[in-house]
C-alpha cells in the first residue's frame, strides 16, 4: 500500500483570499483536495464551494472537455463533434489569418476576466492578442472599472491599498459595499474577528458580515455619496478633522467644505433611510481611529459608482487614517510591494497597432456590426452567462458570419455558441503563480495531475496558435518557467519558483507594511486630489459631490445581484452539490413591500423589466431594506430552469466614471404568476 504525497498549490479564483490547497495524490492519482494547514489566510480550510467543486465536478473527467471540438448544429445548440489539435489549430489560423487580412485585426474581439487569477493562465494569452492587434473587451467593465478609475484620480492607484495585518493597530475597520462572508471567507472568519477594532458594515443587505458586526449601516441603495459627506460634516462639526494632513497631504478640500458643512446627519438620515445617531456614532469611530476602509466592488456597481468612490476616498484624507499603522484605504492590492512586473507577462508594448479596448456595456452593439466584429474568442469568462442584456448578447452570438472560439474547462453557455472550443487544463494541471488581491502574498500554483485528454493550458494554447498563424514575435514562445523565473527575478523577493512550491506561500514581511507611509501619491499633483484636474478635464466634477439616487418609483424595487455563498461568479454553475445547495432561483423582498404587493413569502413571481422576465422563488426577510429585491449572480443559462439567470434582467447601464456595468441600479417590477 503507497503512501499518500501531499503537493501544495494555490486556488487562483477571482476571491479576496488566495487559498492554501493541499493536493492529496495516492498512487500518482488526485484522491482529494483539501486545505493547507501552513497558509497564513485559510489556515488549513477551503470554503464551501471549492471543497464541494475541487473534489466534484472539476475532478470529474467525463464533465471537463478533453478534445477540440468543431459546431454541428446551429449555433446556441451544443452540438459538436471532436476534431484533432491540428485541425482546429488549422482552421483557427486560416479564419484569422483571413479576417485579419481582409477586415484588419481590429474585427477579431476577445472577450477574457478573471475564471483564472494567475501570472501565465490569466496574462500571458495577452501577448498574443496584443501582438495580433485584437480589440480588448476590457474585462474590469464587467465588474470593477469604477472604482479603479474613481480612485486614480483621487489616489493615483487603485491597486495600493493596506496591509491586512495593519489591522493589529487599528481601532475600527469599516467594510462597505463589501461581502466578506460569500466573497472572502476566511478574513471574514478570521481576520475580522482576531483583532480588536470595532468593525462596522456599510451595506443594504444584512449577510453574514453585516450581522456579526458591532454596527451595521443598512442604507439605502444609491445614497452612499451622501453618507459619506454626512461622516465628513460630523467629522467637520466636531473638529475631527485632520487639518495638518489635509493641508499637507491633499489638495482640494476647500473646495468641498462649504458642500460638506450643509449635509448634515439629519439630512443624510432621512435620504439614506438611517438614524442621525448611527451616522454621528460611524463618523466619530472612524474618524478617531487608526481605522481602515475596505471599499468593495460590488460599492461601485451603481450609477453613480465613480462619484461614491472619490467621495469615500475623501474619508482618510480628512481624518489622517491614511499612512501610518492601523490606517489606509483598500480596494484592490496589485503588485505593490511584491514588485511583480505583470507587463512584462502581458507585452502591452507588442500592440502595433492603435486600437483601443472597448466596454463590456458596448459588446452588444460591436457584435451586430459587421464591420466592427467579424471574431470573437473568449477565454477566462463565461459571457454569455456574465454579460449585460443578456437576451440580445445571446442573439447576436448566433450570428451565422461571427466566427467564435472559446477556450474552456467545461461545456459553458458561450460554448454553445461557439464554431470552435478548445479544452483548457485546470489549475491543478500547470504550474503558475498567484498574487491575491487583498494579502501581500505571494503563492506557487503547482501542478499536480496531467490534464485530460487532450486539455492544455491556455498559455500553451495561444503559443500552438501563434505558430500555426505564421507570428514569429519571441515573446510569444517564453516557456512558463522563463517566464515565473524572470518574474520573481525581477521582484527582489529572493526565491525562485522551486523554493516557492516547496513552500507554497510565502509572506515576505514579518511586519505589517505600511501603505504610503512616505505620502507620496502617484497622482500628477503628488498628493490626494479631492479636487482633481484631470477629471474635470473628462468632462466630470472637480470635486465628488453629495449626489445620490431617488427611490424607485411604485411597483418597482432596486435589484441588487451580489456573489453568493456557493458562488464564484459562474465558475461553480455546473457542480451538481452547489446546484442543490442553491436550489431553484429566489427573490428575496422585505415582508413590508410583499405585503402591500400583496404578495407571500414561497410563492412563484415572475420578475422583470424591459429587459427580459424571470420566474423565481419568492422569499420574505429582513436582510434587505424595503425597495430592494435580492437576487444573487452566477447561474449557467444552460442549465437553469429559466434558460437564462438574473442578467437577463440587466440593461447594459454604465457607470459615471470607468464606462463599466452599473447593474446594482437596474430597476424590476415583481408579480405573481
């Protein structure tokens, strides 16, 4: 009887943590994936839905594709028939070389996010593109371009934010807009509550987070901006302010004082629906700190997602809590100090070519026109499941002249409507790199099993592909461990790649590192413009300003269609556990609004707008404040009773700074069937 080997890798989903996984392999087979007991975060466990995932569907050969596979049937249908490596490289490279020829590289779109978040899978397909000269749907148009944009201009990064372990210094933590429980389960399990600042929520939903918090602020949706400037006027009346910082450090903030001394508690509470007591307890507790801010994503996905996130941006210029222990602002972390160079894997200076990415909010329109789209190859992302307007996203992929290849794990909704699919090895199947959006850490995915078949992972697949078109660019040939080499190389971190996989996650810094500590922000001014130039300059205020949506009018709700529990966006759409955990798809309404609707709680409605129509299960409770309708994102269209999921529902709204999806402000009515 053999002895079973543990191998560690790295989960790269598109979540906060960045989890230890251990890989228990018996008799050179995978028998079962579990959590690594020596990574800093996940301390030995996995959540949920990837134990159920990594040890289901996604080790179940007979699910994963295996071989190429070309369109029989009509587009939509799913029917293909396998065809050999050679062949679809061939025919690939014959469409391409084509169009590109005929219409220019320009025609062929590609549409990628985040199914992997790691060094070679998720960036390195880029050269080829890049080098193609291919229009970029711009991934961060699905979900978070907003924030990134509305941060810049007040920052100068949107990818600096605070260490984790600052945290051991900090008085108060405020998560707004934020859902740790579902989309970072192990800070929310454990980093929230080992230390002991008091942490407050931000948020219209009541989840996990939210109700383990010493202060949950359940506003209404589309009235943070207000909120925020009301903090700032209690900050302001109370002589909380940070003077010196403000006149050292930023520039601007006399230009939205004035603004800020009229939007007091009593105004802020009755268009955010709270207490003026909540508001003045929140404002005084963040502004004594040391105290960090964790602003989500999901936060920016309103209309008015880029003036909600300068405003709160503006919270630790004014109260100093920026720069030193136990302080700062988080959105993304990038690089930063693990000093990763990801242009170097990217090769944005391959483009020859000056074309520009396009928003995820136009693909619709691009798809329809024949001149601006005549190739669509998508990798990393499901669209026709994540896309907005879902219905007519579904039609013009349809299209018999749109030439369409995705490269994939599993039997997606795009597939169905693509005239080639080519398999791609998993992330237990090839060696990579992972850096996690939150922590500074640093991670070796390692492969442990052989792909299926004949699956490849996506940066082996563009490289065959280059080939077979004819591109003769170097860079589009480094092998994976030139390139992990040359990366960590490059950081100064002093490891190679082998070390790291014996390690499997390494966090260079004993001591929590302090986010601009020198005060040196990466704008053109050098300091944090409250009042910014260049956005004035695009034709957007100087300043944020206390804006906010009105309410929705009678008989409609506000939809809001967050991550849930057993969610990773769709990568777990197909995993038969997670499909009976979730079961059918609900509703969920405050008992207030179901009542005067006259509506009850179990019931089947029909939800819907303009867009399209869904029929769901009603479910009644207070996590969620009268006006909103809560129903969660992620569903396969394949195989949901609907034959569609709640983007059916979402019209393609975009946002005020970033050109990126304001779904959060979609609007439905809700009635019984």
């Amino acid at each position: 009887m053999s002895l079973d080997k543990i191998i560690k890798t790295t989960c790269p989903r598109d979540c906060y943590d960045g989890c230890g996984v251990a890989a228990v392999v018996r008799d050179g087979v995978v028998h079962k994936i579990v959590g690594d007991k020596d990574h800093p975060v996940s301390r030995g466990a996995l959540c949920g839905k990837c134990a159920l995932a990594y040890n289901g569907v996604w080790r179940n050969r007979r699910a994963r594709l295996s071989t190429p596979l070309r369109r029989v049937g009509s587009k939509g249908e799913g029917r293909f028939e396998p065809i050999s490596w050679d062949d679809a490289l061939a025919e690939l490279a014959d469409k391409l070389n084509a169009i590109s020829r005929q219409h220019g590289p320009q025609t062929i779109l590609h549409t990628h996010y985040t199914g992997t978040c790691s060094a070679l899978a998720g960036e390195f397909p880029m050269r080829f593109f890049n080098y193609l000269g291919a229009t970029e749907v711009e991934p961060d148009t699905i979900c978070n371009n907003a924030g990134h944009v509305a941060l810049e201009t007040v920052l100068g990064s949107s990818l600096t934010g605070f260490d984790p372990k600052t945290a051991v210094d900090s008085a108060c933590i405020v998560v707004w807009g934020a859902n740790p429980s579902s989309s970072a389960p192990h800070f929310h399990k454990f980093w929230l509550n080992e230390y002991s600042a008091k942490v407050v929520v931000v948020d219209p939903i009541a989840h996990e987070t939210a109700r383990q918090a010493d202060i949950h602020v359940q506003l209404r949706p589309g009235t943070d901006a207000a909120f925020a400037f009301a903090l700032l006027c209690v900050m302001l009346t109370d002589g909380l302010l940070d003077r010196a910082f403000l006149a050292e450090h930023t520039i601007g903030w006399e230009e939205i004082e004035p603004l800020v001394s009229e939007c007091t508690p009593q105004w802020a509470a009755e268009i955010c629906g709270l207490s003026t007591d909540v508001i003045v307890e929140v404002a005084r507790l963040y502004a004594r700190g040391p105290s960090l801010l964790w602003l989500g994503q999901g936060l920016q996905r309103q209309p008015l997602g880029g003036n909600v996130m300068r405003a709160c941006a503006v919270l630790p210029a004014a109260s100093g809590n920026i720069g030193k222990p136990g302080a700062g602002l988080f959105y993304l972390n990038g690089a930063g100090p693990r000093n990763l160079d990801a242009d170097y894997v990217a090769r944005p200076d391959l483009r020859t070519v000056p074309t520009s990415s396009v928003s995820h909010m136009d693909l619709v329109e691009l798809l329809g026109n024949k001149n601006a789209a005549r190739a669509l190859v998508s990798w990393n992302m499901n669209v026709a499941a994540s896309g907005p307007r879902q219905r007519e996203l579904r039609t013009e992929l349809t299209r018999p002249d749109l030439f369409t290849v995705v490269v994939e794990l599993f039997q997606t909704d795009t597939c169905d409507f693509a005239d080639i699919v080519l398999p791609a090895a998993s992330f237990l199947e090839f060696d990579d790199l992972v850096t996690p959006y939150f922590s500074y850490t640093l991670s070796a995915q390692a492969k442990v099993e052989e792909p299926p078949g004949e699956a490849l992972p996506n940066q082996e697949i563009f490289r065959r592909l280059a080939r077979e078109m004819g591109l003769d660019h170097p860079a589009l040939f480094e092998s994976d461990r030139a390139i992990l080499d040359n990366l960590l190389s490059g950081s100064g971190l002093d490891i190679t790649f082998g070390q790291l996989k014996k390690a499997g996650t390494i966090d260079p810094w004993t001591k929590p590192l302090v986010v601009f500590e020198d005060h040196d922000y990466p704008t053109p001014s050098g300091h944090i413009e409250i009042a910014s130039a260049s956005a004035e300059q695009q034709g957007l205020p100087r300043t944020p300003l206390p804006l906010y949506d009105s309410q929705p009018p009678v008989g409609q709700y506000r939809l809001l269609s967050p991550a849930s529990l057993w969610q990773m966006n769709d990568s777990y759409g197909n995993e038969p556990h997670i499909i009976r955990k979730l079961g059918p798809a609900e509703v969920v309404l405050h008992p207030d609004d179901a009542a005067e609707a006259q509506l009850k709680d179990g019931q089947l409605v029909e939800m819907g707008n303009a867009c399209g129509t869904l029929r769901v299960n009603l479910r009644l409770s207070e996590e969620v404040c009268p006006g909103v309708a809560l129903s969660h994102k992620g569903r396969w269209t394949n195989i949901d009773a609907n034959g569609a999921n709640v983007n059916v529902l979402n019209g393609g709204q975009r946002t005020d700074m970033g050109e990126s999806s304001a779904v959060h402000g979609t609007l439905v009515e809700i009635r019984a069937v």
